[in-house]
C-alpha cells in the first residue's frame, strides 16, 4: 500500500463515518499550495471554506502564533490577559460595533447569536416568556448542533437527529414578502447568510438585504447576519453585507478569524444588544484565549490595510470573467458568486460535482463540491495570478473545453 492508501484505511477505521474526503494526505502546505504524503503537490481552491483566505501558514500570522506561544497560551476567562481587551475592541471597531463575545467554532458563534438574541428579545424588546421566535433562510448552513440543525432544511442535516429545537420560522432565501409575512411581535431576529456558501454560493436578488434591514428595523427585529464564510475579505469587502450597504445589528464571524492556525469565532454587535448578559449567563472555556487573541488581532490587522479584500476583489473578477465564459460552452449550466467566490454547477452530462472535483484533484487541484452539481471555489486571498489562471485551466479541462 501506498503511505495515503494505508493512512486513508486507517482514517476509515477510526474515525466516524461523518465525511468523505477527498483520498489527499496532506504533509505540508504554504501560501496557496499543499504537498501530500508522496510528495503531489495541489493548488487548493478551497482554502479550507474560507478558514483560510490568508493562505496556509502566512509569515505574519505564523510569527503571531510564535511570538504568543512564547508568553501565553490559556488563561480561561477566569482571569483576563494582555491580549484580550485589544483583540474585543479591535474586532468591535472593524465592525463598526461595540463589543464581542469570543467562542471558538462557527456554530457556537451562531448557538451564542441566537441566545443573544432570545435573551435581548426578553430583556429588551419584552417578548412574553418562551415565545421568542428567530427567522431563518431555507438552504441555510449555519452549523451542526442540535439547535442548528434544528432550522436546517437540508435533510442530511437533520434526519435521525431529533427532537428539534423549536423557536424557528423558515423562510424561502431571497423572499421578501414571506419575510415580511413571517415578522411577528415575537420576532427577537432574523438570521441569514448574506451569500449562501454551503448552498452553493446562492447571492440573493438585489435589494433584499436592504429589504430585510428596513424591515427589521421597522419591526424592532435584530439583524444578524452569518458571516463566518462570506466575511472578512472573502467577497472583496470586509462583509459581504457592505455590497449592499447592509449594516446588521450583529455579525457572526468564524473561520479566517482564526488565520489557519487557531479555532476562533464570535458574535460583535452593540452594547445594547451584547450588554444583556450578565456574568455566568454565557460562556466559554477557550473563548478569547491569548492564542486565539494574539492571531485574530493580526488577522484584524491585516484586514485593515483593505488589501486583501482589494486583492479578492480584482483576482475574483479575473476568476468571475474566466468563468463566465463556461455556460455558453454548455458544460456548466450556472456560476454564481461574488469576489473571489464561486459556485459552478456542471452540466449534468459530464457527472456530479464530486466526480468533478475528483478529476480536479487528477489534475492538481483541490476543490470541493456542494449539493450534487455545484463545484464551489474559494481560493486563499493571497494566491498569485497565474497560479489561479492555472487551477481555472484545468477546471476547464475537467469539463473538456
Ligand atoms: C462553516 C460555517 C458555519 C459553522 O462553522 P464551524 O466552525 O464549522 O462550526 C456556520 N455558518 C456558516 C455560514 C459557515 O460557513
């Protein structure tokens, strides 16, 4: 056996069932590429969702990393520590927000969104008790626990995983009359991905974050925009809300908050809002750690020198033009996206998505399919021109064009 075939044996042994890779071993990686255990190297147009639009292991966020590891590393919220007040203002002012609350993964910024926002709706807004309700998108993917399955709509999801939480309204994505509709006085939020990655990369019409946001402000509904994919830089702006001068009462962040390196997520928003909590009400054990402080604070750094969502937005109309050009070759029947993001959905003809991205990785490229036909590319930030033009070429040549 091969060193992958036999670790990928054991990996199959082992480990539950909850995935299926792609048969790459990783050893190393860099900037945009990775090496496997027998030396392949691959262009990696994922970029692990999003976790990193900074490449794998940026010098900057390495030598962060480093320099904490040599100070800190856990002190719990037990006790402060250096990093921590800078890393909450910091990430407030990117916002333009007021405070954070600091998790770690995306689904527990999003389980902490919703209780922020049931207890804001009881303590503020003065829902009656126990009916507080949260609007949410169909074809939303907001993570994997049990209350947040619980509002999926996707069947994989949640199928054997009940009983569900209640508390939730579904709404088709990109309705604004059922949004409107489904706005009650019990109404404490409406939560959304202003960009449907995991869908597909499914953009809503125009006008309806602008929608949302006035109805929600008329109708005293927070705002709460999941941008754990779609944020910080990976569109061309720091939000994707902001292409529609969307500001939302509470953003989600995860995945490229922590560089590559660290798990690190939270919930920014107003003091109004984030202030309902009193001590004990919420927490987390690794939330805000110095690690996680020390990297996020680079990765905040970097975004506000707005290069890097410069660079997503010129490389992603370079990649956007390339692939506009697929439908009329009849082997892709839509591309959606928005920066350097994209959903392809290969023509049926030429197989499933996944049989797509396994040819890509045939090709040296990885890539990572989603719902049956869609091929979904999210390359690192920091790729270089002509290595993209490279990985569009051989997503060409898959398709046989
Ligand atoms: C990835 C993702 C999540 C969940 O993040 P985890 O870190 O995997 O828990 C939630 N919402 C969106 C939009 C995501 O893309």
């Amino acid at each position: 056996m091969t060193a992958s075939a036999d670790l990928i044996a054991t990996a199959d042994a082992h480990c539950a069932p909850t995935y299926d890779p792609l048969p790459v071993v990783a050893a190393t990686a860099e900037g945009a590429w990775v090496t496997d255990v027998e030396g392949r190297r691959y262009l990696d147009l994922l970029a692990g969702y999003s976790a990193l639009n900074f490449g794998h292991r940026n010098r900057r966020l390495l030598e962060a990393a480093r320099a904490q590891l040599e100070r800190v590393t856990l002190t719990s919220r037990a006790f402060l520590h250096d990093r921590f007040a800078a890393f909450c203002a910091e990430l407030a002012e990117l916002c333009g927000m007021e405070m954070v609350l600091p998790v770690n993964t995306g689904v527990e910024a999003v389980e902490s969104a919703v209780k922020t926002a049931r207890k804001w709706g009881y303590r503020v807004k003065g829902v009656p008790s126990e009916m507080a309700k949260i609007v949410v998108a169909s074809g939303n993917f907001h993570g994997r626990t049990t209350t947040v399955i619980s509002f999926s709509t996707d069947p994989e999801a949640r199928a054997d995983f009940g009983p569900y939480t209640p508390g939730f309204q579904i709404v088709p994505y990109g309705d604004l009359t059922a949004m409107r509709e489904a706005l009650t006085e019990n109404t404490v939020a409406v939560l959304l991905e202003p960009i449907q990655g995991e869908s597909g990369v499914i953009v809503p019409p125009e006008g309806y974050l602008p929608g949302v946001r006035e109805l929600t402000r008329e109708r005293n509904v927070l705002f709460v925009a999941d941008e754990i994919q779609s944020g910080l830089g990976r569109t061309g702006r720091t939000f994707a809300c902001e292409h529609e001068g969307v500001v939302p009462d509470m953003y989600v962040l995860g995945k490229a908050l922590g560089g590559g390196i660290v798990p690190v997520s939270a919930v920014v928003s107003s003091a109004e809002v984030l202030g309902v909590f009193r001590p004990g009400e919420h927490g987390s054990t690794f939330g805000g750690n110095p690690l996680a402080c020390a990297v996020a604070l680079e990765v905040i750094a970097m975004l506000r020198t707005g290069e890097f969502q410069a660079r997503a937005a010129e490389l992603g109309a370079r990649m956007h033009r390339t692939l506009a050009a697929l439908p009329a070759t009849g082997t892709v029947t839509a591309v959606r996206g928005r920066g350097l993001w994209a959903g392809v959905d290969v023509a049926p003809r030429l197989g499933t998505g996944r049989q797509a991205a396994e040819r890509l990785m045939g090709r040296g490229v990885l890539a990572k399919e989603s719902h049956g036909a869609t091929v979904r590319l999210s390359p690192p930030l920091v790729i270089g021109e002509t290595d993209l033009d490279w990985g569009l070429e051989q997503l060409a040549g898959v398709l046989g064009v």
